[in-house]
C-alpha cells in the first residue's frame, strides 16, 4: 500500500554517545519503523542497530556534510510524498555541530512535520560532569582549525561570563587549549572531557595551563569536549550620588514623575529604591 501524501514526517534521532544503552524506546522504535533513515555514517547505524538487537527495514541513505545539500531536496519530498524518515547522526542530537540543520530548515519551509525523539547530547553530558557553573552557558561548538582564526575567536569570548562548552578535534586539542590558555589565562578553571559513556570516559577537571601542558605530552585519544568556566564577575562600583541625581533629573525632564525616575534609576542600577531616594532628598539639617 502507498503512502498517503501529507502524512510523513521528520524525526531527529539522538544517539547514544557510546554507550548502546544509553539509546531511547523512541529511538529503537522509530528506526523499525522509518520508511528512510538517513544516516551520518551508514556503517555505524548498523552497528547500532546490531548493539541493540533491532532490524532497520527501511531505505539506509548516508546523510553527511559533503552530500547534505544534494540529499535533502530528496528526504523533503519523500516526507511530503507521506514517508517518515529518520535522521540519525554518529552520536548525540542532529544538527549539534552535526548534520541536520539543512534538513530541518528545509521542511520547515515546505511546510512538512518535524518531531524530535530526544536522546544523549555531548554538551550538556560534559556541562554536568564538569563541575563548572550550568545555570547559564553557551555552545561555542567546534573552534576554527588554525591558530590565527582561533585565537581571533578566543579573543572575542574571553570576557564571557558564562560557561563554555567546545567540542575539539584530538590532532588539535594541545593547540586548542593552549590558545585557550593564552586568551582566557592559566588558571581559568576547565574540564577535558574524553570518550564520554564509553568504556574509557575520563573527564580531567584542571585549570587551562595545566590541560594545555597535559595535552602537549601526547595526543588524547577519542571525541573530546571542552567546558571551560566564564570570565569572573567584575563588580562595578555603586554610582556616585551626583550621578544618581543626574540621572534621576534627566528622567524628570522627559516628563517621568520623580517617583517613577527613582524606582527606574534604582532598577538599572541594581539599588534599593529607598536609597536613591535619600540621594535625591537628603536629610535636612538644622
């Protein structure tokens, strides 16, 4: 029986890192029922799915940087033609420094579902394990290659206060977090993060000048994520009162209400209302 048109569907599929029991119900039935999986590396799906005692009986097509542009105009067609296809890259969630955002814009576009089974996510496995601050952090992904452009890019995030997370290459992490080391300082607390889920996870928790100097000893094996702490807060000191005033009259002369001016000036300054007020209305003296 053919597919009815209008009824397919993407789904993103998060793989296991490493670990084959990391994978989701979803993931195992999804790939068992997939008209189309289109996968980042054919030949690792098909160890997954012999990892996890499953049959893929739909069409296996390799979705990867070099073909992605030519294949999906094909996996949108076959949604719209009622397929469901399944993208599924080497580990962790589609489109995360990975293939799949080409895809998922180009269904949008056409105006065809797209769903997620979630799934494993380097990112924010080495976040947890890190040690580092995770309420607010940001993915900086992979670094540029050479040395010029990256420390062009370091020089940028080095006054970042939240958490970053990299992910690097092993033939380029001595270099990496060495220029990491240079922009960001010696003793900025970070986490190398190595072959996570897998039989040899190690996670060296290090300031950088000391991952920098255990990197240059020899190149470490396997996929490797970075997390390295933000820049520390610089307090910046309260305002002077003259400048409390200012602010406060240049409000007034907008047409605010001195009472509006003062709770507005306390806001952006992080102060409590009552003592901008005694700065516009100082006591009296007799």
């Amino acid at each position: 029986m053919g597919k009815t048109p209008g009824s397919g569907r993407l789904v993103l599929l998060g793989a296991p890192l490493g670990n084959p029991g990391d994978a989701s119900t979803r993931l195992r039935d999804t790939l068992a029922q997939a008209d189309v999986v289109a996968a980042e590396d054919t030949r690792r799906l098909t160890r997954l799915a012999r990892d996890l005692d499953i049959v893929i009986p739909g069409r296996i097509v390799s979705y990867f940087e070099g073909n992605e542009e030519r294949r999906t105009p094909d996996l949108v067609a076959a949604v719209l033609d009622g397929a469901l296809v399944a993208l599924v890259t080497d580990a962790g969630m589609p489109s995360v420094s990975d293939p799949g955002y080409r895809l998922v814009r180009a269904a949008l576009d056409a105006g065809v579902p797209v769903t997620v089974a979630p799934g494993p996510s380097a990112v924010t496995t080495a976040l947890t394990l890190s040690g580092l601050p995770t309420d607010r952090f940001c993915f900086e992904g992979f670094l540029p290659r050479t040395g010029g452009p990256r420390r062009a890019r370091l020089r940028a995030l080095a006054a970042e206060e939240r958490t970053l997370v990299f992910f690097e290459a092993p033939h380029r992490v001595a270099g990496a977090l060495a220029d990491l080391a240079g922009a960001f300082g010696a003793e900025r607390p970070a986490a190398l993060c190595r072959e996570l889920t897998k039989t040899y996870e190690e996670v060296l928790r290090r300031p950088l000048g000391e991952l920098a100097s255990w990197a240059a000893t020899g190149e470490p094996r396997g996929e490797i994520t970075l997390v390295v702490a933000g820049a520390p807060v610089v307090a910046t000191p309260p305002p002077a009162d003259v400048d409390l005033r200012a602010a406060v009259a240049d409000l007034e002369a907008t047409g605010t209400s001195r009472r509006d001016a003062i709770a507005a000036i306390a806001t952006e300054y992080g102060l409590r209302r009552r003592d901008v007020y005694a700065v516009v209305h100082p006591p009296t003296t007799r």
